[in-house]
C-alpha cells in the first residue's frame, strides 16, 4: 500500500483531488438515498427490474464520474494518473489493499478488505452492493480513460475472501479523455 500512501502524501495541495470527499463516505450517502427509491421499484416493478435500473443508473453515473477526474486531470489520463486517485477510494481506511503490480501498463491489486461491502450489509443492501459499488470499476475507467481495461474474478461483495482487481492500459487507437476535442 506503499504507492497509495505517497501518491496520498505528494503535495496535496497541489492535487486536484486534495479536497475530495472519500468516495466510501459518497456511497454512503448515495445508498441512504437510493435505498427507499429501489424499495418502492421493488414493489412497483419486481426486484429483477429495479436491480436492472440500479444498474443501469449506476452505471451512466460512473461513466460520468470518469469523465468528471479525467477533464480534472492534468496532462490527460493514464494508468499513473488513474493510480493517484485511487487514494480517494482507500481514504478512511475503505480498502485493505495490496498491490501486486504497478507499472506504466499494469496496475494488479488484491483487495483483502472492503468496508463498502460491509457498510451495505449494515445497510441493508447487500443484495445490491455489487450494483452500487463493483459495477462502477470497469465502466468508470471508460469515462477516465477507455484505454484502461478492468478484469477481475472475484470480489468480497460476491462472497470471495478478497477481490483480485487487474487493470490494463491498452494503447490503441482511443484517445484519453482529457486529450479529446
């Protein structure tokens, strides 16, 4: 957890995501509100449509938070760039995190505890925490920067002992959010 901890301590001031709410205590938030609004698409509509809205919604909504760090990038985006946010999901100890793996290409982390899980059990929404938090992971990175590619086989939240997280920066013919026109 060492390169979190200093991408954490490298002048804060100077970082765009210095003052950042922690992204553990937005999911919060946003589940105490979406919690009564997916009770009342339950009744109306059956638990497989209201999950699928869920989905759905959360969905567009990490697309766009991508795009929102990534036009707050500066320089435009890659996979050192995607790293340095990731304090914003470990802040106030979200994430037991070892990283296997950070290089320009690759960046491999093992997720040994997740206190988002925890916190929509208590809440809960366990049934729905992987909508509301491990569906954001792969679709975030196509609003930050499509070249990074999310592929994992297991999260907590699914019932593993931990989440094997492996993003890859695929240079191809995509160009960074921050560089489009």
């Amino acid at each position: 957890m060492t390169d979190r901890a200093e991408a954490a301590d490298a002048s804060p001031a100077a970082s765009p995501i210095a003052n950042e709410i922690g992204i553990l205590e937005r999911r919060r938030i946003e589940a105490g509100v979406i919690a009564p609004i997916y009770a009342v698409m339950r009744e109306r509509f059956g638990e497989e449509q209201a999950k699928g809205v869920i989905e759905t919604a959360i969905k567009r909504a990490a697309i766009a938070s991508g795009k929102y760090f990534a036009a707050r990038t500066p320089g435009g985006t890659n996979l050192q760039t995607f790293r340095e946010l990731q304090v914003l999901w470990t802040k106030d100890d979200a994430l037991t995190v070892e990283i296997v793996t950070a290089t320009d290409d690759r960046f491999d982390l093992n997720i040994h505890r997740c206190r988002y899980a925890e916190t929509y059990r208590e809440m809960g929404l366990g049934d729905i925490g992987h909508l509301l938090s491990c569906n954001r992971d792969g679709v975030f990175c196509q609003g930050y920067d499509p070249r990074i590619k999310l592929t994992h086989t297991q999260t907590i939240m699914g019932g593993a002992d931990h989440c094997n997280f492996r993003y890859r920066l695929e240079e191809g013919d995509e160009t960074p959010v921050a560089e489009r026109p």
